[in-house]
C-alpha cells in the first residue's frame, strides 16, 4: 500500500513527489514514456521530466501561465514559486541567473505606445543545464520513490475503505490517495479515465500565433537591463501576448499534437548567437471541448504542414503589399532566417483574425521602439500552444472523488512549468498536514 501514487512524472509530479519524500511518505510515480537519459526527441513530452526537458523556462509571475492566483492567491502563488526556484537551486540552476523584466519607465512607455508589459521573474536555464537538473533531481528520487517507466495506468478504481486499487498491463497496486499529473500530452487517457469515475471536463484553451523574427537592434535598449520582456495587446478579438522571446536566438521546429510549428531557440544552445531576435504573438481561443479546439488547430497549422514538416516564411514588407514572399527574396532579406521554411503568402495559411491582431500590435510596437519595423522581418506561420480542458477542482486541486488529485497542466488550471511545479509543492504541504492530522 503506497501513501501516494502519481500518474506522471512531468515536473508537477515529481516536484510533490520531492516534497512528500521530505515527510517520510510512500511514493509510487507511473509513467507511460522512459527515464532522463533514455528519453529522445520523439519523447518530446513523455518520461521523467515531461515538457520540462525542453528549454526550463521557469517565469516567476500569477499574470499569465496558469489560473493559480484564482486557487490560492498571490501571496501564496509568488511564495510556492520561490520554493520551486529554491528546489531547482538545489540541483543545479544557480549556474544561470535569475532576470527580471521590471523595467517602470518601459513600462510607462508601453502604455502610452498602447501596450501593457508583463512583469515576472525568470530562470531561464536552457536545454543543456534542464537536463543536468533534472538528472540530479531523478538521482535523489531514485533512492526513495518506486517508479514504473514505459507503463500505462489501465484502471483506476476507488474501493469501499477510501482507497484505491490502479491496475497495469503486469501490476495492480493500491494507494490511499491518486494524483493525475499527466499534462496537456496524457488528455486522451485522462479523458477515457475520468469517464470511467464519472467525472466531467469543461472548457479548453487554444492559443496560435504568428513567430516573428527581426532585426535585434531595435530592441537593444529596450532589453539593456533585463534579458526580455513580454507585451500583452488588448485587441479585439482578445488579449494578444508575446511569448519566449529569445535576443540573439534561433528558430526551430516544434512537434507536438500531430503538427509543425516554429519555436524559438535560446542563443545559449548555440556556441555562437544571431543578430536576430524572435518571439511569437499568441492570441487565445476557447472552446467548448477539446475536440473542436483540435480539430480548429488542425485546419489551420496542419494545413500549413500539408503532411509534412513546412512551415511558411513571409516578409513582412510583401504581406503588406499583399503578395507572396519568394525564395530570391528571402535569400536577399537583410534578416536572415535561422529557420528553413518555405516562403508563401500567410494571407491565404492564417485566418485574417490572427493577421489583424498582428499588424494592430506592430502599430504599437513601432510607437513603442519609435522605429518603423523593417520590411525585412520575418514572420512564420504557425506557432501554437494547446492547453488540457479544465476539471473542477478544490483549493487543494481535489476532485469530486475524495482522496483522487489532479495537478498541473492536466488540471486545466496552470499553463507552464513555474505554476505546474507550484500546484506540485502545495498539494504535497496539503498531504503532508493530513497525514500529520489524521496519523497515516
């Protein structure tokens, strides 16, 4: 009989299952994809580590990244945050700074351009330093928390005396208490378990966007004292926000969902950076389930793919003459392109909605740099981020079945690394104060 099993081993699941070791507690941790070292590319969000062995970007802010705010407040949120910057410091991260995108007269200058920055603290530790942390981290747990790789819970079943029996393809285990952990990757399986214990999902969130990648120049006295920074442009059609923005960086391709999108690379992956910067614009959607929010990123992004890994290039000086960017032009631009897209026309790839926004927030941008933004910035389409539909959950992320848990993105309530480790520590306090009350 376990204490507690986790259904994940992303960075929700292993930060509660770090802070239920502190207390002495039983941990069994299952999860369907492999361990650090023998996760590969195409384990991009399956195994130890989850999502978060990409570039641990860990932003420190209740203003965007996840609804934890609304669950536990501010001050509760910001103290978990620094608990998990602690834990990270402890296996590691103090090798890269903490930065912060503070900045009040930018600030100021923002909203007279019609723009609104968003402040947060970031430990941004890069592909190379994630995996040495999370490797420290894995090493630590080993010796105390059992761990089942390369296996799929089939069934979970709540008993008569309050427990829980979880059944695999070779094992059945019981635990006195389940906690879901599987991110926005395991939706399908949470979808087919929660049917089976008489749960409901809600809403889901979809964000597109549009990456950009311009000259780094105009940007260099806005970044002098801070690495980046994040705009948010209330448009419309709703709130646009910038996103990993990455001075001196690259572009690279993303899988995930069955699609091909461009992401940003930070220059620390390189020896050497670029003299570009690049970020994307995000615009959220909300969908009634996740199937239409699916199906609506296929029409768009998966038509852009056509089957394959393209992703369309344009200048920006050729969509506002309205015609198609061609391979000679993007040979001759000024901005090179760190990414081998194909060059088109995102006119006829990107619904008009995400192009007005975007040419609203250059508007701005322009008055906020106090440059016009050169006809030779590249822009790539399309970039998305997919969010779990959310599951009604108590202040102690609790479902309606007493003793079962789901935390992190799966949660439908935190939307990054920083929050999804946060909902980790405070649900593993929560356990701890109930074993200490109730003498488990």
């Amino acid at each position: 009989m376990y204490d507690v099993t986790i259904i994940g081993a992303g960075v929700a699941g292993i930060f509660l299952a770090h802070e239920l070791v502190q207390d002495g507690q039983s941990v069994l941790v299952i999860d369907a994809g492999k361990p650090l070292a023998e996760r590969t590319v195409t384990d991009a969000y399956l195994g130890f580590g989850g999502l978060g062995k990409s570039e641990g970007k860990y932003n420190y802010s209740t203003e965007f990244g996840g609804e934890l705010e609304q669950k536990l407040g501010p001050e509760t949120t910001l103290r978990l945050m620094q608990q998990v910057d602690a834990v990270l410091c402890q296996y590691g991260a103090l090798e890269v700074p903490l930065y912060s995108t503070h900045n009040a007269s930018f600030a100021a200058r923002a909203e007279d351009a019609g723009l609104h920055t968003i402040e947060t603290s970031v430990r941004h530790l890069g592909t190379s330093l994630t995996k040495q942390v999370l490797a420290r981290l894995e090493d630590m747990l080993m010796q105390t928390v059992t761990f089942r790789f390369s296996t799929q819970v089939e069934q979970i079943q709540k008993q008569a005396d309050t427990t829980f029996t979880l059944k695999t393809a070779s094992e059945t285990f019981s635990s006195r208490r389940v906690v879901l952990a599987t991110g926005r990757s395991g939706t399908d399986w949470m979808r087919q378990q929660l049917k089976q214990l008489g749960l409901v999902q809600t809403k889901t969130r979809l964000d597109l966007g549009i990456r950009i990648e311009m000259d780094e120049a105009p940007f260099r006295t806005v970044l002098q004292d801070t690495f980046e920074t994040k705009l948010a442009y209330a448009s419309d059609a709703g709130t646009a926000v910038t996103y990993c923005m990455n001075p001196t960086g690259r572009i690279i391709r993303k899988y995930q969902e069955g699609l091909v999108m461009p992401d940003g690379q930070n220059f620390r992956e390189q020896t050497t950076g670029t003299a570009n910067l690049n970020f994307t614009l995000f615009l959220p959607r909300y969908f009634d389930t996740l199937t239409a929010a699916n199906q609506f990123a296929t029409s768009v992004i998966g038509q852009i793919n056509q089957g394959s890994d393209r992703i369309v290039v344009q200048r920006l000086g050729d969509l506002l003459a309205g015609v198609a960017s061609t391979a000679t032009g993007i040979a001759h631009n000024q901005v090179v392109p760190t990414l081998e897209a194909t060059p088109g026309n995102l006119l006829d790839e990107v619904p008009d909605t995400d192009l007005t926004v975007l040419l609203g927030f250059f508007e701005r941008l322009e008055r906020l740099l106090e440059t016009p933004l050169s006809p030779d910035t590249l822009l790539y389409g399309m970039d998305g981020k997919f969010y779990a539909p959310v599951l009604a959950t108590s202040r102690d992320f609790e479902t309606d079945i007493t003793g079962l848990y789901a935390i992190g993105d799966c949660s439908g309530a935190t939307h990054s690394l920083s929050q999804a480790a946060a909902s980790g520590l405070h649900l593993g306090q929560v356990l701890q104060q109930k074993t200490a009350v109730s003498g488990e």
